[in-house]
C-alpha cells in the first residue's frame, strides 16, 4: 500500500496528492502552451476541460519507470457514463515520478472488455481492460492531440 491506499478507499492525503500532481501537470500545459485550462470541482465530472476537450486525470502510483508496467490498464466502469458523455475526451495517467505521461481516446476505452477485479473497496469490482496498445505515451503527442480534437470540434462549428 502506498500514500494512503486503505480498505475504505482513499484518504485526504492520497487525494491531495492526485491533486498536486494535476495542478503540476496542468501548470506545465499552460506553460507550454496557450490552451485554455479550467478545472472541474464537481467530482462527478471531468476533473479538466482543456481547450474544450474533457480530461480526465489520475496518477498511478504504481508506474514509477517510463513504460507502464503491465500490458492492459485497468479503468473503473463506473467512468462509462462520463467517457460516453463527450466522445472526443481523453483519460490521462501520469506516473508517480510525473516523468511519463500517457493518454487514451474515450471510445478505446468503451470499446474495451469489462472485466471484475476484487478490490480493497469491492468484490467483483468491474473495470475496462484496455490494451496498452491502445494509449499513446507522451506529453508533446497529447499537446498534438488536444489540437487535433480542438481542430475538428472548431471545423465542425463553422
């Protein structure tokens, strides 16, 4: 277990963490870019609109090395309602060390198996199961991404 990893979930410390290292990662878009950034303090949202594209953020704390070490990420079910809402959002993991980054496309992820997982906070708890395959490391190719995204959502406004 680690940074607050306990049998009832999270707690505030391992929360403020997630947090600090959102802001960090936030900070460094705006540094290096012009998008425009706003966060979402409604929990049951996107944690990150950038540009007008949804994001949603987590950092796991188990990825400490540049290349994530399992071949399928594990993401909770319960995000489905929100991955469906906007088809052009992006789930963003960082590593614990904030030295890599990597991001996949809403519909990879609902297009994915579900798969039950007994967890600290449930049995048979479901989880897309999606192919390493299918994510994209980097932050210069998310920065690329979110353009593209902000392109097309521009073009088919006009």
């Amino acid at each position: 277990m680690f940074r607050g990893e306990e049998k009832m979930g999270m707690n505030i410390e391992a929360k403020t963490f997630s947090n600090e290292i959102g802001f960090k990662f936030c900070n460094k878009l705006n540094n290096d870019t012009d998008f425009m950034i706003i966060s979402n303090q409604d929990s049951y949202d996107f944690d990150f609109e950038i540009n007008g594209i949804k994001i949603e953020f987590e950092v796991r704390t188990v990825w400490m090395d540049l290349k994530f070490p399992f071949k399928t990420i594990h993401i909770p079910f319960r995000k489905e309602k929100l991955l469906k809402s906007d088809a052009d959002s992006i789930y963003v993991i960082i590593n614990f060390n904030f030295s890599c980054i990597l991001f996949i496309d809403s519909y990879a992820i609902i297009k994915s198996n579900v798969i039950g997982i007994n967890t600290t906070r449930a049995q048979n708890e479901q989880f897309f199961d999606v192919d390493i395959k299918n994510c994209q490391y980097g932050f210069k190719k998310l920065i690329d991404k979110i353009k593209h995204l902000r392109m097309g959502a521009t073009n088919n406004n006009s």
